[in-house]
C-alpha cells in the first residue's frame, strides 16, 4: 500500500509509509488479511483466513499560514504555498475618505491555507502608518481613514494576518495607497491668442520663432491654479486643427 504498511507478519501494528498530504487524500481504505498458519507449509494441519476492512479518516493539521487573497499557488519543495501580489487604492490629498477604502484586485482578505480548518484570522497594520491616518478591523481587513492625508505621493502599509488561536501561522502582505491630487480647476493658457513665424523654406521639424526680427522661440504657457507654479502643472498637450497647447511650461514646438 502506498502510504501505510504493517510493523512486521506477525505484528500487525499499521505505520504510516509516506508523508499524507491532506490536499491529496482525505480517506483510505485498507483491507487488512489474516491467516493461522503459513499457506504450503509442510504441516498437514489445515489453516484458515479471515479479512477485515479498515477505513483510516486524515485529518487536516494546522500546518499552513493564512493566505492573501487573491493568490497564486505554488510549491517549494514539499512545501505548498500562495503568493499575494498585493492591494492597491487612490484617495485624494487633504480628502478623508468615508467608509472601507476600495482597493485593487479587491478588499483585504486572508483565509487559513489549510483547507478543511478554517481558523479564524486577524489583521493588524504593522508598518508604514506614520501619522496614524489608516485604520484596519481587526476583524473583517476593512482599511478606513482617521484623517485626510497632507502628502501626495504613495503610503505603502505593511499589514499582518494571523490566527486568533495560533499567533506564530501568519502572512504580511502590502496595500499601497496613493495620495492623489485632486484638480478643482481646469487648465487656462496665459493668453487668448498666439502669433508665431516660420520661414517659407524652413525644413522640417525647423523651430518656431517669437518674432520676425530675431531667433527666439516661440513660446506658449498654460498653467493649472490647483498648482503653486507653471513648472509643477501636470497639463498634457496636443496638436488640435493647427492649433498648438501648451504642457505646462515653455518648451520650444516643432511643426
């Protein structure tokens, strides 16, 4: 038999032969033979035979940490493992956010990697909370904000999931979330209209010029009042119909 065996003929003690993996197998049945004496043995003395089944239930050990999810599983050895690529989410800067952050791929969610067991777990935020401007329960992984946030830029936590009943089978994983800038006010050139020359036989991709009398380029500024200065807009630009917009700062177009 592939996973158990008896101690010796005349002992039959069963002993496990190979590590069960409960992911595997669940049940085994066993057919165990018994007989009085040796078949073909040189006595004349007749033997008898009897059978009995034996059913052997594996029952799942708390072996494995809780996994984040979703994951993706693997193995390292004999070991079975499933790997969080993380959580990530958006809030706006100087915004608190009312009610569970909405994250990507989806909420913070860690079940027991044993699968027939199910313990209980409980989330804690271990790291990259300076400030104390998120909170998790403890219960359910939800992340909600205490305060608004007064730095854009990402706030990465490093959150914990553990058994209630067994501290040392945990997982951390990372949420990271970006402090976003929100724009309250469109973007608006410095001017209404624009003139700018180019010389008739001017190659490709030749510069613009200011003026007719000299070489300095042609320039044209929008600017965003969510920002301080023109240098720290995010404006984008395109060509529309002939029509030259601006990236937020002086810049030299090519037509």
């Amino acid at each position: 038999e592939k996973y158990f065996r008896l101690e010796n003929i005349n002992t039959p003690k069963i002993l496990v032969r190979s590590i069960l993996d409960y992911d595997v197998v669940q049940k085994i049945s066993l057919v165990l033979h018994v007989q009085d004496t040796f078949n073909g043995s040189a006595s004349n003395e007749p033997f008898f035979t009897s059978v009995a089944m034996i059913t052997v239930q594996v029952k799942d050990v708390d072996n494995r940490p809780p996994w984040f999810q979703p994951c993706l599983r693997t193995t390292l050895g004999i070991a079975k493992l499933c790997v969080s690529s993380g959580y990530r989410g958006k809030v706006n800067l100087t915004e608190k956010e009312e009610g569970p952050l909405v994250l990507e791929p989806g909420p913070v969610f860690a079940r027991d990697g044993d699968r027939n067991r199910s313990e209980t777990i409980s989330y804690r935020i271990l790291r990259g909370n300076e400030g104390n401007i998120f909170q998790i329960d403890e219960d359910t992984g939800n992340i909600t904000m205490t305060k608004a946030a007064d730095i854009a830029g990402p706030i990465i936590l490093t959150v914990l999931a553990s058994q209630v009943t067994n501290r040392d089978q945990f997982a951390v994983t990372q949420v990271t979330v970006e402090v976003m800038k929100k724009s309250r006010n469109p973007p608006r050139f410095e001017k209404e209209r624009y003139e700018g020359f180019i010389y008739s036989n001017s190659v490709p991709e030749s510069m613009v010029l200011r003026d007719r009398s000299t070489n300095r380029p042609f320039r044209v500024q929008a600017r965003d009042d969510d920002f301080a200065s023109v240098r720290d807009s995010h404006v984008c630009c395109e060509l529309i119909k002939g029509c030259l917009c601006s990236c937020g700062v002086a810049y030299k177009p090519f037509f």
